[in-house]
C-alpha cells in the first residue's frame, strides 16, 4: 500500500497492515564523542573523601608499583623477626618522592624512581594503563593536520585541546572495550578476526605488496604493526559489540517519520536559486573627480558614459569574448580612467561590482529571489537559463548585465520519497542516545586515576614529534 502523501491529510493515518520502512543498520563512528570524563588526579586535594573500609580504595598508580614492591608479611606460623636497633631509636620514616619534572630529551637531570616515571605516562582506568604512545598514536591523524605556522605556546594550546578530547574518548573506549572483550559470542569474534585479516591485507596492498615494507613504512612514521593492528581490533571489538547492544533497541515507527519530516520542511523543500556574473558600470565612477556636490548636468553626464561603457562590454560579449574576461577588462578600464579619484568613490553597490569584476569575473554566490539589493538585476538573472546573458539593465546604482552562471532549481520531496532519508537519522539519534547513557554508567562505576603531569608530557613529545619552526 503506497503511504499517503501529507499534503493529503493532516496525520499518517496508522495501519495495521502497513510495514514500517525496512530498517537500516546505523554506521556507528569507531570512535563515537562520548561525554565528559571526571577523573581523579592524584594530586587532587579537593577529592571526595575515601569510601567505607568495606569498599576497596582506588590506588594511585605509584601505590600501586609501591604496593607490588613492598615485602610480603610473613606467614602466621613463623615468630615474627627480632629488631635489631634499640627501642628508643626513633622510628625511620620514608622519604616522599620527589616531584616529576617534565624536561627535554638530553638535558642534564638526576635519575627519576621508576615509580613516578610510570605515574606520569600512564593513565588508569580501573585494571588498564593507558600509556602517552597509545594516546599519541590515536589522536595522529589530528595532531599532524594543525599548522605548524604559528608560535610554540599557540601550538601547545592547540594539540592540548586535542590531547585532551583524545584522552577522554579514549577512556569511554577502553570501558566499552573491557566489557565488550567479555561478551561477544564466538560468531562474533570470528568476525573480527575476519575484518581483521582484510584489513591486513589491504594495508599491506597499499604498501607494494610487502609486510616488509609496510613495517618499514610504519617504522618512518613512529608506529610499528603490532600496535596498529592492535588499535584497528580494538576499534573493530567496540563497532560490533555496541551494535550488538543496541540496534535491537531501536525502532522507527511511520508516526515517528511523520512527525519528522512536519517538523522540518525546510530539509524536504528548497527555493530555486541562480548564481550570478555581473558586469557592471556604476554611475558614481562617472562622476568629476572635482564634483564635491554634483549637479543634474554632472550626474547626465556620468549616466552617459556608465551607459556607453556597458554597450561597449555588452558588444564583446556578442563577438564571444568570455564573460569573466569582459568583465576583468571593464573594472581594470574604470579603475584606470578613475584613477584619480577611484578611492574617493563612494563605496556603493556599484563599486562593489567592480570590485568583484577585477577579482573573480563578477561572479556572485547562490542567491534565492527576493535577496539581492538591485531588484531588476535579480529579475533579469531569474528569467535566464543557465549560461544565458542579459540585455542591459539600468537600476539604482548604474548599468549592468547579468549571466545565469547556475541554475540551481528549486525541489520539494514528498513524504513517500522522504521516508528513506528520514529513517537513518532518526536511528542515529536513538543509537547516539542509548550510546551515551551507556557511557555514563560505565564512568559512575568505573575507577579513572591521571595526573596533570600525563597530560603535560603527552603535549611534549606530540610538541618533539610534529612541531616544526
């Protein structure tokens, strides 16, 4: 049964027997925008009080390492060791350690502990440790697109901004991908594993033929195989999984299409449009370069040659001159018999005209009816075909003619055809919806400890790899 045109009724009317459009599996983005992060620093001094003895502390990542390091107790059956130093020896306490300080390759600096070294280029996200490469890997691709034209600090303000967009996007990521590593079924583990032997294979096509030298390609651009290939399954096992989740959640009812393409008619209609090529000759370029307060004798005069200049033009045109290069030569002609007093000039519409005849041709941007200041100029333009040209149309600021460059026409969908483009979007707004609450909820359950100090390191090696002075 076809669906009822809405210009027919006021609603859809619900049919039992009509289906719903056939659905569309979403393309999810490998790496959706997922919502804010709220980590902990570990040098937060404003952080929430520790929870319950019941509940288990999230450790920092130098307790951690310490905490693996520190002797074990010995078993209940042995008799505990026999101090050695008298009891009124004061009890030795351990030194803190001392700050991390971020500094470039070859300087001069004492050894760092081992400890704070990690604490500082890895990020903890419950059991995982996210290390700076593995940010600076991901977030490349962007890093090597911002100019590198500008100054150091303008430069560290930018990759910072993107360092840290990378770092929350990959927090969200990893949460997905801890859980979704867990549950997918055999079927689907097979199928990454098939996605991912394409992928191999194309990367290595792309590179001659060779693994050889594909890895050597890698290794020119800082990365080895393994790595990529880890981050292309990584992408790969978050894709399936989420899709896995959520498209049996998603249902796009023909009500719900309805409603869509009501509330948004300017997606489903549009007014013709012309592009225009405009050559003008503005009466004010006319005027005596002495004429402070032209008279009724002085503005006959300019409209005279305004009109014996556009003729000119219009009859090149016949001969079949180009129209962009009539019109270059017309503002380089009014510029140079002006010369004198073109900067005076009022900048009116007409001297814009010319303005744009010497830069571009006089060609203008799309432009709908109703739009453009010279009525007559938009009559004329609207009345052509496409690569047809005007006669000369007098109007408020001088003498011009007009070429159709583009006709761009105006189009109206109706709600049958519509469906097809409407379904898509409203499945991405459901999957974007589900995708984000999701997220939430890993985060609110979820133990997340970096320092400022990671950050700041990640911004130093992205700065030594790709800035260039």
């Amino acid at each position: 049964m076809p669906v009822t045109d809405p210009t027919e009724v006021a609603s859809p009317p619900e049919t039992a027997t009509q289906p719903s459009p056939p659905a569309a599996r979403p393309e999810p983005h490998p790496l959706p925008p997922p919502p804010p992060v709220a980590v902990r620093g570990a040098d937060d001094e404003t952080a929430s009080p520790p929870p319950p003895a019941t509940a288990e502390e999230p450790m920092e990542l130098t307790d951690l390492i310490r905490a693996s390091r520190a002797p074990k107790p010995a078993p209940a059956s042995q008799p505990a060791p026999v101090a050695t130093q008298p009891a009124s020896a004061p009890a030795e306490t351990a030194p803190a350690p001392s700050p991390v300080k971020i500094e470039r390759p070859g300087a001069s600096r004492p050894p760092v502990p081992r400890e704070e070294v990690l604490s500082t280029s890895a990020l903890q996200v419950n059991n995982r440790y996210i290390t700076v490469d593995e940010i600076l890997r991901s977030a490349g691709p962007a890093l090597v697109a911002v100019p590198t034209n500008v100054s150091e600090s303008t430069y560290r303000r930018r990759i910072e901004q993107i360092l840290q967009e990378e770092i929350r996007a990959r927090v969200s990521q990893e949460l997905v991908h801890e859980e979704a590593r867990n549950r997918l079924d055999d079927d689907q583990k097979k199928h990454v594993d098939e996605e991912m032997r394409k992928t191999l294979e194309e990367m290595i096509a792309q590179a001659g033929g060779s693994q050889t030298a594909l890895q050597t390609r890698l290794a020119a651009e800082g990365a080895n195989l393994d790595d990529v290939l880890a981050e292309q399954r990584r992408k790969l096992t978050i894709q399936l999984y989420l899709q896995a989740r959520f498209e049996p959640a998603i249902s796009v009812t023909r009500k719900m299409l309805w409603e869509y393409y009501r509330a948004h008619p300017e997606k489903f209609s549009s007014e013709t449009k012309v592009q225009m090529r405009i050559l003008a000759a503005p009466f004010s370029a006319f005027l005596p370069a002495d004429a402070a307060n032209p008279g009724e004798a002085e503005h006959d005069a300019a409209r005279a040659a305004a009109r014996k200049t556009i003729d000119a033009a219009l009859g090149q045109l016949g001969d079949g001159t180009e129209f962009a290069a009539v019109a270059k030569q017309a503002a380089a002609d009014i510029k140079a018999r002006h010369e004198d007093r073109w900067a005076a000039v009022a900048r009116d519409f007409g001297k814009v005209c010319v303005e744009k005849m010497a830069e571009n041709g006089g060609l203008w941007g799309l432009a709908r009816a109703g739009s453009f200041i010279e009525p007559k100029v938009e009559e004329a333009a609207f009345a052509l075909k496409e690569g047809q040209v005007s006669d000369v149309v007098e109007g408020k600021y001088g003498f011009y003619v007009v070429q159709a460059a583009k006709v761009q026409p105006g189009r109206t969908v109706g709600f049958e055809q519509a469906q097809a483009e409407i379904e898509p979007i409203l499945r991405r707004e459901q999957y974007d919806k589900l995708r984000d609450d999701y997220f939430r909820r890993l985060l609110e359950g979820a133990t997340i400890v970096h320092t400022d100090k990671f950050v700041s390191l990640a911004v130093d090696r992205a700065i030594e790899r790709y800035y260039r002075k």
